[in-house]
C-alpha cells in the first residue's frame, strides 16, 4: 500500500503545481487526502481524477474559518489528521518604491499568515497524538529578488515560523519542517518559462542546468512527512538544483526600472 497507507493529509493550495504533484505522490502511496484551493475550477479537476480518496473543499487561506474547516474536513471525513502541506501561495510583485501598500498585504496574508493559521489548525488536530506539518517557503527565503520583496520577506518569515512551530510542537509528537524549492515549472512562474531570455538567466544560476519540475519538490515534501524523516523537525531543505550557491539572476531586464520618479 505505500508508506502513507492509513494516513490522512491535508495539502492547502492542492489544486496546481506543487501542492497537486503533493497530492499526487500521498495517493499513490496510500493516504486519503482532502485538497483545500481557493480556485473552484481547479478543485473540480482534482475530484474528477481522484474520486472517493480526495475530499475537495473550497478554502482561502487568509481566512481562519476557512482553514478550520478545511482541517477539520480531515477528521470528519477521513477520521483524523497525521500530515498538513500548507502549500498556497502566490505575489503580487513590485519594487519597494512602486509597491502598493495592498499589494504587500496581498502577498504576505496569503504566503506568511496562511501559512500560520495552516499550522494553528492542523496542530490542534495533532498535538499529543502525534502529526507532521510541511510548510512550502522559498529560496527567496534566502535570496532576494528584484520586486520581490513582500515575496521573500513573507518566505524567510515562513521559515523562521517553522522553526519556531518546531519548537512549540516537536515536545507533543508534531514534527514542522519547511522545503525551500528553486525555480520550479508550474503555472505561477509560466512567465519565466514563456521568455526565452530570463528562462536562460535563470539556467545561468542553477547549477543541476534545468529547472525543477513539481515532483522534484513533492519527494522531498513527502520525505519530510514520511517515517524516514522521524528525526527530522525545524529543518529547512533547500530543493534548487544548488542554485543558493551562486545567487539570483538580475531580472531588472525583464521587469524594467523602478517606476517611482528620481528626484534631480
Ligand atoms: N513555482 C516555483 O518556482 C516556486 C518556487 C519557490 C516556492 N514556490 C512556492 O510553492 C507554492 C506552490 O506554488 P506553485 O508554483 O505550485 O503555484 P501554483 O500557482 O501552480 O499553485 C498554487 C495553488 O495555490 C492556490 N491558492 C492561491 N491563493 C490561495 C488562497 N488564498 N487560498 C488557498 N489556495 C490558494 C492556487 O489556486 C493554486 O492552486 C507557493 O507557496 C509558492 O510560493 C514556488
């Protein structure tokens, strides 16, 4: 049956990309899985091809009674919660001149509070019974990025929200640990792949010579949240191709100058 046979997990942002390669990879060995996103449409693709051992559940994840919900879907549907992926994510991007004070709320709601009340709910589900949490950041957790930094803010502080969830959880069996992916093929970097100049900056940077694909991500994920990784918790696992070795590539070619006017 695989090693998550009998285990139920929730992935947060399942519906595309990484949390659906997540997804996938739980399937395939064993786990019963509810998939919270906030895209309906994308939610009605994933019950079309899972069937009866996904739940889908419409969930944002900025919205605490949301996330409660989707939590306690796992317990009332599949009768307890052993694994979380809080996976969502996206950015509305810009340079700190340019940056609409929405647009940073935007990014760091959804990337570094979603994440946290991810973490509060699921751990209600899990402390003194035992559980794991996998939470997504960023290499931008480490290396900045031109317009990015509501971005990489919100990830370095997913990171540092990990180690901390680390350190209230582990005494009570629930292991925290974060994966922090390179540049990754999924519909939110499609720009980078669709502009042959800035795919090629970035290949420049990742030593491995290509970028990852989203189930390159999801064993990691699912390592993290295996048997294998009993040891494992306030880790953050680095999954970029070595790219944190050589730095990020200068995007301002393809993102233009700041748009704020200079004085004199
Ligand atoms: N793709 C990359 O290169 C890359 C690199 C590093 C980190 N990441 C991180 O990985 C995670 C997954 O990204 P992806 O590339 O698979 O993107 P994706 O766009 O393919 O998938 C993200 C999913 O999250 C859902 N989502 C967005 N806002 C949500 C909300 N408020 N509530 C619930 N669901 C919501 C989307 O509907 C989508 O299904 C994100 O946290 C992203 O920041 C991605």
């Amino acid at each position: 049956m695989g090693r998550f046979a009998g285990k139920v997990a929730v992935v947060a942002g399942g519906a595309s990309g990484i949390g659906l390669a997540i997804l996938r990879g739980l399937r395939r060995k064993g786990a019963r899985v509810v998939c919270g996103d906030v895209s309906e449409e994308r939610l009605a693709t994933v019950a079309a091809e899972f069937g009866a051992g996904v739940a889908t559940t419409r969930c944002d994840v900025t919205r605490e009674a949301e996330v409660e919900a989707m939590m306690a879907l796992a317990a009332s549907r599949f009768g307890a919660l052993d694994c979380a992926f809080n996976v969502a994510g996206a950015s509305r991007p810009g340079y700190i001149v340019d940056l609409a004070e929405g647009d940073w709320d935007f990014t760091v709601d959804l990337c570094l509070k979603g994440v946290f009340l991810g973490m509060k709910h699921a751990a209600r589900h899990m402390l003194g019974r035992g559980g794991c949490i996998v939470n997504i950041a960023s290499l931008n957790a480490h290396v900045p990025m031109h317009g990015g930094a509501a971005y990489a803010s919100a990830k370095a502080g997913v990171e540092m929200l990990t180690r901390n969830g680390a350190l209230e959880m582990t005494p009570d069996g629930v292991r925290v640990n974060a994966i922090l992916p390179g540049l990754v093929e999924t519909p939110l970097t499609k720009r980078h792949f669709d502009n042959p100049a800035a795919h090629a900056a970035f290949l420049q940077r990742i030593p491995l010579g290509r970028a990852a694909q989203p189930e390159d991500i999801a064993g990691p994920a699912l390592f993290l949240a295996s048997e294998e990784a009993r040891y494992v918790s306030g880790a953050s696992l680095l999954v970029d191709g070595a790219w944190a070795v050589t730095g990020y590539p200068d995007m301002r070619p393809f993102r233009g100058r700041p748009g704020w006017p200079r004085q004199g």
